[in-house]
C-alpha cells in the first residue's frame, strides 16, 4: 500500500477528475489524501479521501481572478493582459504559500507521489526538484500544455498548426506570450532563487515535460493528434466522477418525451457571469420540435437570472448529474469545460460550445477540428444565432457519427484505472511491493 498526495484547486471541474483516479487507487488498497480547499471537505470526505486544506495560501485572490476573468469573458473579452494578470496574482503569486502547506504535509503524512493540476505550480516548479517525493501532472484539461510544433500555443484557440498562415500565426502568438509573460516568469524564479533553485530557461509549461509522468484525461484525437511529446505523457481517456454512488437520478428525467431530441444547455460549474447562453437558448430553442434541459448550477437561483417566461419544451433546473442527463440527449449547449466536453464525447454526444475563458477557446478548437461540433462565439450566442447550430448540430449527421466515433476510441483508453496504474509506478519498491511498472500504450 502507498500513499498518494493530490494538489488541486477547488474548482468542480477539477476536483471531480481528481476524484476519479482516488477511488481507482483507493480501489487497489492505496491511500489517498487531498490538498485542496476547506470548502471541499464534504465532498472529499464522503469518498473516504482525506482532506488537508489550505493553511498559509489564502483563497481571496483566487476567487478575485477568477471572477474578474470570468465576467471579462462573458462579453467577449479574451484580454490576454487579464489572464497573465491572474497567472501572476493566483498561479504564481501564490507559490511560497503552496510550498510551504505541502511540505507540511510531506513532514506529516508521509506521501510517496505528489500528483498536481497544471495550475497547481507549487509542486511542479519547485517540490519536484526540492522533495525526494515523485511529483507527476494529472491535468484536468482536454489536452497537453507542453508546447510543441504539432499545437497552438494555449489560450486564445487558435487552430493547428498545418498550414504555413497557421505556423506562422502560431509562432508569433507564442513570442507575443512569452513578452507578456516575463513578469510572471520572474516571479517563478525568485521564489525558485529563495529555495536555492536555478532559473527556469523555459516557461512553466516547457517546465513541466521533465517531470516524470504527465496523464491527460483524454485522447489524441482531440488533442489535435500530437506526436510531438515526450515519452512521460500519456493520453489515459476520461477520468469521468460527477456524483456519488449512491445518488439516484431525479424521477422527472423518466418523464421526458422521449420521441423529440433532448438538448442540454450549461454554462459550466463556476458562474459569475451573466447567463448569456442560457437566456439565448430559453429564447432561441422556445416551441421547436425538441425537449431542452437548462442547468444554472447550484450556486445561482433560476428564478433570478431573467430567464422569462419558459416554454413548454423548456426545463431548468440547478444541477443535474451529467452522467444521468447525458446518456439521453443528442445534443450538449456549453461554455466548453473540459469536464463537460469530455463526459459528452466519451457518450458520443456532439456539442455546440459557446467559448468564455480560461481553457475553453482551445477546448472549442479541438472540438471543432475533430469534427464533433460548432463553436458559436459569445457576441454571435443570440438566440437566432443559437438555434441555428443546435439544429444543425442536430440535423447533420456527421457530428454524430464523428462523436460516436471519438466514443469508440475513449472507450478503448483504460481510464482512472490506468491512471491509477502509471502513478503506482512512480512509487519506490520499498514503499508498496505490489506496484507494477505499466505498459500501457502512449
């Protein structure tokens, strides 16, 4: 038996995938704490992981950056000043602090893998070189951020780079961001200075390929097929958890008609902003020959995001359980979480993203050259221009078959299982006899 340390930050749809490689591991006899936020504990606990929260990091920054980036992003504003501005107040401002919880930890509980987010740069940049403890990336995105010629530079969602206009224009954005992430790279190596560290040569993410194990929950084929990585990555399919064992779905899904196609529409799980995609599809999906299930996410009440009147074919609730909702619809409405996206093509569902921040332009890319979907830009989420890609998406075959199709190959990947198996590599011999070196197929 080993014990294995996971860094996360408290964001739904990172904690869920954490949570689903823990209970592999904790099916297979191991340990499994959380470093994470004290407001997760009923959920971390529920699933018999154990929860050691924040202590010297303090969690307003964190939620400032995100709302301010959030509600920019709402309207249309991809400000890559904004999101540099929030690397350096949140991933990198709060490096010291992150440092010094998790050597705390190390002191008491003892771990024998640290395993990180890719926003969780405390580990990554530092405790990998600093701690005799292996530290490996569970990334909770739709793909790599190690940078190579087969990918854009991350963020804005630009498409892959095939074409000579399409290297050339990734190129220059990746010389823009590195000029405007200078400020954020010397942070970095001032607290790597302080724990008697040499400067990085390369941005975080080109940091990241010398640790020695990089899991993405997801398949090449969405991530614009890369060939270009280094051996330590691994594409293990989705690390799908969205509810507890036992939860049973509401009885109102039985009651659905079930001769009309059902269309889910979400804007994720953190909102700050205004609900421009739910409004739009209140609107623009009203009276059509189709059932649509809006969620507005437990933190918001329905009856005061001025959703109007709904129409019969209209139903919104909080929160429902995408692995109960999912199944039943041909069609998903989202903001592009790589969480959601991932549950809904590894259920062969194709989507329409309407793309805010954070992750989610590149998510909508990758959905895009993949063929599984439309992207509909935040300015164009009205609802005419929103009823017109669901019907499409609905009305042309090939989203479908092209989904069902990435369904396929998800269903080939081993998933939290095989997860759980390439982290039990890391583990040294002394520590669990039973861990096996794995062989799974890159």
């Amino acid at each position: 038996m080993a014990r294995f340390l996971f860094t996360v930050w408290p964001f739904v749809g990172h904690i869920n995938p954490f949570m689903s490689v823990a209970k592999a591991l904790k099916a297979r006899g191991h340990d499994v704490a959380f470093y994470s936020s004290e407001s997760t504990r009923d959920v971390v606990e529920a699933q018999g992981v154990a929860l050691f929260p924040f202590k010297h990091l303090r969690e307003g920054p964190i939620w400032e950056a995100v709302q301010a980036a959030e509600t920019k992003a709402t309207l249309g504003w991809h400000s890559p000043r904004l999101l540099l501005r929030a690397f350096r107040d949140w991933l990198a401002g709060t490096l010291p602090e992150q440092v010094s919880d998790v050597e705390e930890i190390i002191e008491e509980w003892r771990p024998d893998v640290i395993v990180a987010e890719t926003g969780m740069w405390g580990p990554i940049v530092i405790l990998g070189e600093t701690s005799p403890v292996p530290v490996a990336i569970l990334t909770t995105l739709t793909g790599c951020l190690i940078p190579g010629p087969e990918a854009p530079p991350g963020g804005p969602g630009l498409p892959s780079p095939r074409t000579l206009r399409t290297r050339l224009l990734a190129r220059a954005v990746t010389k823009l961001g590195d000029v405007l992430a200078v400020g954020v790279r010397r942070h970095v190596n001032l607290v790597r200075a302080s724990h008697g560290l040499r400067p990085m040569e390369s941005s975080v993410n080109a940091h990241m390929a010398s640790l020695p194990l990089y899991l993405i929950p997801s398949v090449r084929e969405i991530d614009y097929g890369r060939r270009d990585l280094p051996p330590s990555v691994h594409y293990v399919g989705p690390c799908v958890w969205n509810k507890a064992d036992d939860a049973r779905p509401p009885e109102w899904l039985d009651r659905l008609p079930s001769d009309q196609p059902l269309v889910h529409v979400t804007e994720g799980t953190a909102h700050y902003q205004d609900p421009v995609v739910l409004r739009a599809a209140a609107q623009g999906l009203a009276n059509l020959p189709m059932q649509a299930v809006l969620t507005t996410g437990s933190q918001r009440d329905p009856d005061e995001l001025g959703l109007g009147p709904l129409a019969p074919n209209i139903r919104v609730e909080r929160w429902v359980s995408h692995s109960d909702l999912l199944p039943r619809c041909s069609a998903l409405v989202t903001t592009g979480g790589a969480g959601t996206v991932l549950t809904a093509l590894q259920l062969g569902v194709p989507l329409v993203i309407v793309p805010t921040h954070w992750d989610k332009p590149d998510n909508a890319r990758r959905v895009v050259e993949a063929g599984v979907g439309l992207r509909l830009t935040p300015r164009r989420c009205t609802p005419a221009g929103l009823r017109a890609a669901v019907e499409r998406v609905l009305n042309e075959p090939s989203f479908r078959i092209n989904a069902r199709r990435i369904a396929r190959i998800m269903a080939d990947h081993p998933g939290p299982v095989g997860a759980a198996e390439l982290l039990e590599s890391l583990v040294p011999r002394t520590s669990t006899p039973n861990a096996q070196a794995t062989t799974l197929a890159r």
